[in-house]
C-alpha cells in the first residue's frame, strides 16, 4: 500500500464526520495560529526595537560622560564630576578606531517665540554632532565650523520644539528668545531661599538666538523624546549662554559621543579611552574612574532579555493551547477506535498486519495535525499581516520604534514540524490500541 | 489440506472457563465442499475461527496446506488469512463507508497490489457473484443477499484455497439462501476451492460433500454424500 493511498483513505475517515473533524482542528489551529503570531510579535518588536534605538542614538556609538568624585572620602554621585572637557573629546578623536567625536554641553532652558514658551533641553554641539547621532535637518542648515569659530548666536530646533513654538509656520530665519537659569554670587544678600542662606542667588538670563534649521523628527514624539531639544554652537554656549568650567577653568561638556569606525570596533574604542582619560585627569593609581564609559550593549542586553522573558511566556501560552489541541486530536482518537473496533476487525480478518492498523490511525491523527498546522499557518499568517497593516511604528520609552511584522520561514517549518508531533504523539496510543485489538473479538464489537 | 489434531479451545479461567473445542480431530482435502452443522453453542464459529487462523487453539496442531499454524505470529497468520483464506460472515461485514468494489479491494490493500490491478481483479470477483452493475453501490443501498454476494467476491478476490463461511445464509431468505450456496457449489465445482459452511439448514447443507455434526466441542458424527 502506498503512502499517497493510505493518506486518501485516512482522508476519508476523519472527513466522514465533518462537524467532528473541524472542532478537532480547532484546538491546533488555535494553538498553531497562537505560536505563529506571538513568535511573530516578539520578534518583530523586539528587533524593531533594537533598530529603534540604534536609529534614535546612531550607530556604532560609545559615549563618556562625567562619573563620581570622592573628595574626603565622601563620594558623590555619578555625573557629579567637572573633569570632562572639550580637550578630553579632542584627544579621544585622536584614538585608533575611533571615526568622530562630538562633545556634548548641556543644560535646561525656557524657550520663548511666536508667543509659546517651552521648557527644554539646550546642547552645545559640533558640526559632527549630526553625523554622529544620525540626525539630518529637514529645513534649514546644521551648525557649521563656521558658526563655532564665531560663536554666532545661532540654533538648531528639534522636531519636537518646532511644532510646539512655531506650530505649522516656518521657524527658520525667526528669533528665539531662550530663557537660561543661573547661579551667582549675591553681593547685595538678595538671594531667597536656600541658596540665599549661602550667598547665591538665581539668575534667569535672556538670550536671542536666530533658528537656522530643524531637525528631522527622530523619536516617537512627546517631551522625553529625542527631538525635545534646541542645538547652539558649543562654543556660543561656552562663552555667551552658559559657561560650564572645570576647577581649573577648562571648557567643561556634559557628554562626549564617540563613533566607532565600525561594530566590531566597540569594545576596541570602550577599551582604550579610560586609560587616556586618567592620564589626562592626572588619576593616580587606585583613584576611581571620574568618567564613565558606555555603549549600547547594556541598553540592548536588557532589551533583548525582556524580550526573551516575553518569548517564554508566549511559548508557554502557545505551549498549553498545543497541549489541548493535542489532548483533543488523542481523545478524537480514542473514540474513533472504539467506534471502528468492527472495521478492525474486519481489516484484520482480510490480512491487514499491526504495522497496517497502527499506520492507519497513526496517519489519521497526523492527518488532522498537519490540517490543523497548515490552517493555523495561515490563520496566525493572516493575523500578523493585518497587525503589521495595523501598527508600523509604536512609541516605547520615547522611542519611535518601527514594528517590521512578518512571519519567518523558521517560525513556519518550526509550526509546522509542531503539528506533525502533536498529530503523532495524541495519535501513537490509540494506534497501538487498535493495533492490538483481537480480531474475533474485534468482529463481534456491536 | 487441514490436518487438525486433538484441537482444543478454552475460553475463560477457572470457574468461567469454556471448553468451546475438545479434542477435535479431522481433515479436510483439497477441492472438498463441507458443512458442519450442530446445536447453538456447540462450537462451530469456534472452529470457523481456528480454521480461518483468526484465533490460536488452547492446545492442539493445526497444519494448513502443509504448515503447522500454531507455533506462527499475529503477522504470519495475517499473511496467511490474506493469501489462502476467505471469510465470509454470518452479518456480512462489510465496511459501510465504502462502496461494493472498495470492499472487495480490501484484502489486496494489504498485500502491495498495484491500484489497477486491484480494481480490476475486484470488478472480476464482483462479476463472478452477479454483480457487476452494483459496484457503486455502498452496503446500505444493497439487498440482505447482494451484501453476502459483495463479502463472497471480497472472499474469492484472491483466489484463497479455502473459503470459510459462517452461517452465510442465516439472514436471508430461503430465496437468497440458494442463491448464495449456487455460488459456492460453482466456486467449488468449476474453480475447485474449498469451501466450508457452517449451516442449521439441512437444504444448504445437502448442496456438500459431507456433514460434520458437532455437539458440545466434540465432533460427533459425520455424514458423507457420495455424489
Ligand atoms: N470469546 C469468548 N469468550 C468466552 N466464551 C466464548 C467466546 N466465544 C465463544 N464462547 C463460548 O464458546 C462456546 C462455543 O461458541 P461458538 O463457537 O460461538 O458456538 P456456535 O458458533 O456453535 O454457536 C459457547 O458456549 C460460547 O458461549
Ligand atoms: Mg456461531
């Protein structure tokens, strides 16, 4: 007997009772669509966010920015020491497998146009600064070497301050007026509060700064996002909007981004900037790090963990709705041997073998695997495309993360091999049961 | 042909224990038309059954064209139910989900037989029984007598050296009845099988060669018609 006719015939049995048959298939097209679309999701989502992140950052990209201090034997918190300097960033470029830097200084500030006011975050930037990030300017220009060596009063608008300020209008060629905070000595004892106490007071100076460009929308919008943020010259920050000096009076940066000269040469480029800093920090052997150094890895290594921990739980899902689906094709099974102890019997009688009977029912109950896996593909296929169709992008942690859905051909032949074993599994036991059956006694089963 | 020798069958253990066979001798040769005959209970589907190699005697040796069946596997005797044995049933037992020619084919589904081939020698065997024009038909679109016909072509497909019958025309009118034993009396006159009845009808059985009567698991006499 060939396989293509033992499949017809066990066709034909498991199609004689329709209703049977589809509420059988239900259980594993369920389960099988379940496992399609939840691996799907994860996947898509996890990996959009990866490249959510990497699009939002750049690439490649190690960062340094200011670590603790311990004076006294007090130690302070990370990012509380003034050590990191525009110098440093110039050395660091210097580095083997290092392709750009850009120094980074930064500090809140209110900006004021057009009758809008927003709180906001300024950057003192390089030229390099967009390359390296991977921003692009949609209107306008980026700040030039140009505009640094002058320190023009001049600015670069994120996405985000744009809208909010200008609305639909235009922003390039208008003024800003930004509203910067800052701390004095009060000569006169008319500082409030706190710093009063000390003799300081706070300060809020006006500065205009002409828009010359605005930068492509990057995250997935809202205050936390990449886009709420007003770029100046550095050195304009420096000298004319908020001088941020180091005790020895050195230009201070709050970031420095560093760009590898590729993927493999991060851990290179992580490598070789501490022992540079140091030196140039007069470290002495045994005082910590005053900076920190990091990259993507960390950020990814959580994203992916999360991720995996949301896989396990999807397969565990899809786990149990498979165990029933496979409950339900054994116990399909069992009562179709029962029910056909007679045609056993009869088959018996006329020369069929165990290894005939067994096949037999074995091929029933893969049958109905297998039709249940093929249409719960399908099911869980179409599920994800209409998703996809759904959502292209969602906004995580003020990412604007690209969700790309789509059912890989691992995810398929792996649902696919699921079914043949669940088919084979729920079936083996009522196969061998019918396999053994007695042929007289089998005969005379009313 | 069939040798048996000293066959016994016990169903049960202990107190529920059934002597269905004791101590049966007999043979039977080659081309030879028989029929046993005996009260309900006696044990003759019993023997149909040691006969047909459907079921192992408690004790006892069964040679069959030659070959001591007892001491073979559940595969080994499907093999020989398949190659030398034709059954036919008191109730038919037919497969019902499948049509009059498919039922036929049965047997050869499990001997390698080429789709064609089979269908052909099926259509064959349904010709041999009057039945060519209801190949199509599924057991339940067919009379009480054309069933029978239908398991006696699926009996016959093969050319088995015995046929078996078990109470083949308990269910049908007298009509049928002669009908269906004309067809073993051909089979056995012009085909030359052997064929056994098992009947409580002394008209069927006058169409054989011999009458084994049996009562209480024992032979108990027998009767021979010299034709
Ligand atoms: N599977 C079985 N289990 C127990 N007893 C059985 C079984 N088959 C038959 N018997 C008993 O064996 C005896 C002979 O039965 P059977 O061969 O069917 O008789 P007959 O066909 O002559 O009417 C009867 O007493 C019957 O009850
Ligand atoms: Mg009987």
């Amino acid at each position: 007997m060939n396989l293509s006719n033992e499949l017809w015939i066990g066709w034909r049995a498991i199609s004689a009772n329709k209703m049977r048959l589809i509420l059988t298939l239900l259980g594993i097209i369920i389960g099988i669509a379940a496992v399609v679309l939840l691996v799907s999701l994860t996947e898509g989502i996890g990996s959009g966010m990866v490249d959510g992140i990497e699009e939002a950052v750049g690439s490649n990209l190690v960062w340094v920015y200011p670590g603790a201090i311990t004076e006294r034997g007090v130690t302070t918190r990370v990012g509380s020491a003034k050590t990191l300097t525009i110098d440093d960033a110039e050395a660091i470029s210097n580095l083997p497998y290092v392709a750009e830097v850009a120094p980074v200084s930064q500090t809140s500030v209110q900006v004021n146009a057009a009758g809008n006011n927003i709180y906001t975050t300024m950057q003192g930037v390089t030229p390099e600064f967009r390359s390296v990030r991977s921003f692009s300017v949609t209107d306008g220009r980026f700040i030039s070497s140009y505009d640094l060596e002058v320190k023009d009063k001049v600015c670069v608008l994120g996405d985000y301050v744009a809208k909010e300020v200008f609305g639909d209008a235009d922003p390039v060629g208008e003024m800003v007026r930004v509203g910067i905070q800052t701390i004095t000595t009060s000569k006169d004892g008319s500082g409030s509060g706190v710093l009063g106490l000390v003799g300081l007071k706070t300060e809020v100076k006006s500065r205009h700064l002409k828009v010359i460009g605005v930068l492509e929308k990057k995250g997935g919008g809202g205050e936390n996002s990449p886009d709420n943020v007003i770029l100046v010259p550095i050195t304009t920050m420096a000298s004319r909007l908020k001088p941020m000096r180091t005790p020895k009076g050195e230009d201070r940066v709050s970031i420095i981004w560093v760009e590898a000269s590729g993927r493999d040469k991060m851990d290179a480029v992580k490598e070789e900037i501490p022992p540079l800093l140091r030196e140039r920090h007069y470290l002495r052997e045994g005082e910590d790090d005053d900076f920190v150094v990091d990259n993507m890895a960390q950020v990814l290594d959580t994203i992916s963990q999360s991720m995996e921990m949301l896989s396990v739980l999807a397969g565990f899902i899809a786990g149990i709705s498979l165990l029933v689906g496979g409950i339900g094709i054994m116990n399909i099974m069992l009562v179709s041997v029962t029910e056909r102890t007679r045609e056993i019997g009869i088959r018996k009688a006329v020369g069929a073998k165990r290894k005939n009977i067994l096949s037999q029912f074995l091929i029933e109950s893969v049958l109905i695997g297998v039709l249940g896996g093929i249409i719960g593909i399908i099911v869980g296929w179409g599920a994800v495309f209409s998703l996809s169709k759904l959502f292209s992008h969602t906004n995580m942690m003020g990412l604007d993360v690209p969700v790309t859905l789509s059912v890989s051909p691992v995810v398929i032949v792996i649902a696919f091999v699921v079914s043949v074993g669940i088919g084979i599994i729920a079936g083996i036991y009522p196969a061998f049961r019918a396999a053994r059956l007695n042929p007289v006694e089998a005969i005379r089963y009313e | 042909m069939i040798e048996l020798n000293g066959i016994t069958k016990i169903y049960g253990k202990g107190d529920a224990e059934v002597r269905a066979l004791d101590n049966v001798n007999c043979s039977v040769k080659e081309g030879e038309m028989i029929s046993i005959m005996g009260p309900s209970g006696s044990g003759k589907s019993t023997l149909m059954n040691l006969l047909g190699c459907l079921d192992k005697p408690s004790s006892g040796n069964y040679s069959l064209d030659g070959m001591e069946t007892t001491t073979l596997n559940d595969d080994k005797l499907a093999e020989i139910r398949n190659e030398k044995i034709g059954f036919v049933f008191q109730n038919y037992n037919l497969l019902p989900r499948m049509t009059a020619v498919e039922n036929v084919e049965l047997p050869m589904l499990y001997n390698n037989m080429p789709r064609s081939e089979r269908h052909r020698l099926a259509l064959h065997a349904l010709e041999r029984v009057g039945l060519s024009d209801r190949a199509k038909h599924a057991p339940n679109e067919l009379s009480g007598g054309e069933q029978q016909r239908v398991a006696i072509a699926r009996a016959l497909v093969q050319n088995p050296s015995i046929i078996l019958a078990d109470e083949p025309t308990g269910n049908l009118d007298s009509k049928s009845g002669e009908e269906i034993i004309n067809i073993f009396e051909e089979l056995n006159k012009k085909e030359g099988h052997t064929i056994i009845v098992v009947t409580h009808d002394r008209e069927i059985a006058s169409h054989t060669n011999r009458i084994i009567h049996i009562k209480d698991g024992k032979i108990d006499h027998e009767e021979v018609f010299s034709k």
